[in-house]
C-alpha cells in the first residue's frame, strides 16, 4: 500500500520555482519604480544633499544653483562640482532662490504672488549649514515654494491652523 505526499525532490523543486518567481517579479518592480518621472522638487533635493555632504567632506564652501537654460542645478566647490538634470522639464520651468527674511519683496505676476528678491546661488558652509532660503519653482503659471532649515538643509514644515490643515502663506 502506497502512502500520499512529496517526494523530497518535488518540494525543493516548488521552493526553487518560487524563488525564481519571487526574485523576477522584485526585478521588475524595481525596474519600475525607478523609471518613474522625476519631479523638480526631487533633483532639487537631491542636490542639495550634496551640496551640504559635499561641504562637510571638503570642509569648503559649497555652492547650489539653478542654470535655467540646461534646466540643472549645479553644485559647485568644495572637492568636486556636479550637475543635476531636472528629466522632463517644462519649458517655463524657473527655479529661484529667496533669502528667507522678513519684509521680502513680492509681486503679483498674472494673478500669482511671486517673490522678485532672488540670489542666483545658496551657499553651504563646511559645517553644514546654509544660509536661511526659499526655493520657488515656477511652471505652467503655478507657483510652489518649500522654506529650507538652514540648520539641517531639511524642509522646513508649515505650521498648522486649529483644524490641523496646513498654514499657506501668500
């Protein structure tokens, strides 16, 4: 009389298929992720994270700007000096700088409040500071501004109203 179930070499066979299946199928997903459409928001972070490491490895200042011809941010100083391309841009994509103050200057450009005081580069000093800013991108008429911590380089989170929703500055 013949007992059921697998053989040894059935079940080593299953958990091979399964790995193979496995390891295909987390390629893929990877490959995937990594070809979405990067935002400006995105190289511009990144860049930045580079410009302040740079700084803090060099112990030199860092500098970051925006060519908006190439539609790249460029770090410049310390040991080395390094481009980040903004992948499908807008045409009308403008990246500007603000110095975080008080008392700023703005205007109103087709409806849209726009800061018009600008430096055309943020420096990071080899402690890893930055000088107090604003980053604003500018595309399609819209406009989007992100404040920068320049303890840290990291954002700077807006405050929230007594619902809990964001504070939008104008």
């Amino acid at each position: 009389m013949r007992r059921g179930g697998f053989t040894l070499l059935e079940v080593l066979l299953t958990v091979a298929l399964i790995g193979l299946l496995a390891t295909t199928l987390i390629g893929i997903s990877a490959h995937l992720l990594s070809d979405r459409p990067t935002s400006p928001d995105d190289i511009f972070w990144q860049a930045a994270q580079e410009a302040r490491r740079s700084a803090l490895k060099s112990k030199h200042e860092v500098r970051l700007s925006f060519d908006a011809k190439a539609k790249t941010f460029e770090v410049n100083g310390g040991t080395t000096s390094r481009a980040f391309a903004v992948p499908s841009a807008p045409d009308d994509l403008a990246v500007d700088f603000i110095a975080d103050q008080s008392g700023g200057s703005s205007s109103l450009i087709g409806g849209t409040l726009v800061e018009t005081q600008t430096m055309t580069d943020v420096p990071f000093y080899p402690d890893g500071t930055c000088v107090p800013f604003r980053v604003q991108f500018r595309a399609k008429g819209g406009v989007h501004r992100v404040s920068i911590d320049p303890w840290t380089g990291a954002r700077v989170l807006a405050p929230l109203d007594s619902t809990g929703a964001p504070v939008t500055s104008p």
